[in-house]
C-alpha cells in the first residue's frame, strides 16, 4: 500500500494544518454523496478527538440511507448552522472539484480560513491553501484513510465511514478501484466493521418516495441506438407527487446504468426553470467532455452539467443536438 513521496508529502502538510488549528468547518459538494459524507463523518470523530470543535455543514441533507453512521444527526445545513454561531479557522473540503460546488455553506468560510482540499476529481480548480488532488484513487475516503493513520486514529467508526465512502464510490467494487483500494480496504475490516451490515443500510433501505420516482423514471425510459445511449427524465412535479427529492435520483441514475448496449445513459431532472443533466457511461466513454461542453464537470465515468431557463423537453434537445454532430463521421466516437 504505496503512497507516492508527492502523496506522503501532501499528508504530512494536512496533518500539520489540522495540529495547526482549533475550529473546523467539514463540508463536500452541495448534494453529498456517500464519499463526501464519510469522509466529514470520519474527520468529525477523528478532529474532535484531538480536541477541535468541529462541526460538517452541507447544502443538502445528505441521503437518508447514511443515517446508521456515527455521527450522522449531527450534520448541519445553513439554517441549522447559523444558530450556532461558530467561527471557524479551518475548513476541510472533500471530494470537491471547486470552491463553487460547495454551494451555501460558503457563506461561513471566513477570508482567513485555512482551506484543505482533499479530492479525486480530474480538473480540480486547487482552490485549498493545501491540495491533496490524485484522480487515480477510488474515492476521497480511500485518501483519508491515509491522513486517519497518519493522525494515528483509525477505530471502528471511523473505518465504518471511509469503508462507505469507497463502498458507495466504486459502486460497490464494480468500477474505479484497484488493489490499494482493496489493501486500504482489508485495513478497515480489520477493525471490526461488518460489511455485510453495512451493504444492507446503504442498498436495502430506500424510502417508498425514492422508489416510486424510480419508477416513474422507468415507464419514461428511451434508447437511441445509434448513438448508443438510454435516458430517462423526472419531471418537476414528480418530485412534489412522490414527495422524493434530489437525493432519491441516486437510485434512478444506478439502475439506468444497467441498460444494454448503451456506450452511456443519462437522467434529465427538471428543477424550476433549470434542468440538471447526470450522466454514467461505460469506462471506455467519456462523459466529463460531454459534460464539460455544456459547462458542467466530473469524471470520464460520471459527470453533470446543468441547463438554465429551458424547458426539459428543449434541453434535452439541446444536448442531441450536440451529440449528434459529435457522432457524424464517426464509427465509435469513443475518443471524441
Ligand atoms: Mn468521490
């Protein structure tokens, strides 16, 4: 389980910084994911044990499905932030690609707080005071699996969330991992945690509201075979019938995955006058261009954009018409 010097050298600065510091805000991207949660959940018990106060704030509750791991409840959003009156002197970012994708809690980084960026995504903007960037690790937790050890702190509640983060983000090993992953793995079950538990919170616990706007997403399935490519579309008002919110469209987004002969699928979600774009393509195709053309980012895998004042049926229009011209000339357009 090697870590480059470039990798230890980057550790070593983290670790300095939190001895550094005493308040610390833990924060991810808007709409945090199983990565970004365990990795503030992980940091939350990891930095109040040394003595920090420290509290995650997020501009969305995180998914429902998280709420076994330590530590969960606690997790704030703006409202629930601004009453505590806190100010921080650190901020830990994780597993986002720009200060911008923090959303609202930015409000509460102070100027002068000392910003740790610990991420895995291609095209991160480096806005931290340190940056710990390697786009060839599974997830941020399989990264902070390294800080943990180096603090010298790594118990069962901590593995139980760095083990979500790299569970959720290698969609359950199935992609994007290789054998350190597997070795930060084998470390983590050494203490105890019990996977098969753990695999049972996260994927048979989806709420009827997530379910049934799955299976709205599924009667609205399409498939163009010629660029290869499945799509579905949730409506705004699907979201007040089913009562289901963002979060929810996780599942959405896993099960078109599975459609055959597609080369990527994508689900089309309407959001007032916006419509937000998540695509997933198969590893030989690259999303993140597809994505990034229209403004948005992510991995070659697993990436979004969203577009404004456009209704779904012209945005979806919008992006055919791209793919199409991208597709004209070429046999595979793998490479484009
Ligand atoms: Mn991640």
């Amino acid at each position: 389980m090697l870590l480059s010097s470039a990798e230890k050298n980057a550790v070593s600065k983290i670790c300095d910084a939190i001895k550094r510091h005493r308040n610390f805000i833990l924060t991810s991207h808007q709409a945090p994911d199983g990565d970004g949660l365990g990795c503030e959940l992980a940091f939350l018990r990891i930095l109040r044990r040394l003595g920090k106060k420290t509290l995650v704030i997020n501009e969305m509750i995180p998914s429902q499905v998280y709420n076994f791991l330590p530590g969960y409840s606690e997790t704030l959003t703006v409202d629930s932030y601004r009453e505590k009156k806190f100010i921080a002197d650190a901020v830990m970012v994780f597993d986002c690609s720009s200060k911008d994708r923090i959303g609202k809690p930015l409000v509460f980084i102070p100027e002068s707080a000392f910003v740790i960026n610990i991420d895995h995504h291609e095209g991160n903007t480096l806005f931290g005071n340190v940056n710990w960037v390697c786009r060839n690790r599974s997830s941020v937790g399989e990264m902070c699996y390294f800080i943990a050890k180096y603090l010298g702190f790594i118990d069962k509640k901590v593995s139980e969330c760095l083990y979500v983060s790299i569970l959720t983000d290698t969609g359950s090993f199935r992609h994007n991992f290789n054998s350190d992953t597997i070795n930060v793995v084998s470390e983590l079950l050494k203490t105890g945690i019990d996977p098969e538990n753990i695999a049972d919170n996260v994927y048979h616990n989806n709420s009827l509201q997530a379910l049934k706007l799955l299976g709205y997403a599924l009667v609205s399935l399409q498939f163009d075979s010629a660029l290869r490519v499945a799509w579905a579309v949730l409506p705004e008002q699907i979201f007040k019938q089913t009562g289901a919110t963002e979060q929810d469209t996780e599942i959405v987004i896993d099960m078109l995955r599975s459609v055959e002969k597609t080369d990527f699928v994508f689900l089309a979600k309407e959001r007032r006058n916006e419509v937000k774009f998540s695509l997933r393509s198969r590893k030989h195709f690259n999303v993140r261009n597809i994505a990034e053309h229209f403004g948005g980012g992510g991995h070659n895998n697993a990436a979004g954009f969203s577009i404004k004042d456009c209704t779904l049926a012209s945005a979806i229009e919008k992006l055919f018409r791209y793919l199409r011209q991208m597709n004209t000339g070429r046999n595979a357009w793998t490479g484009f």
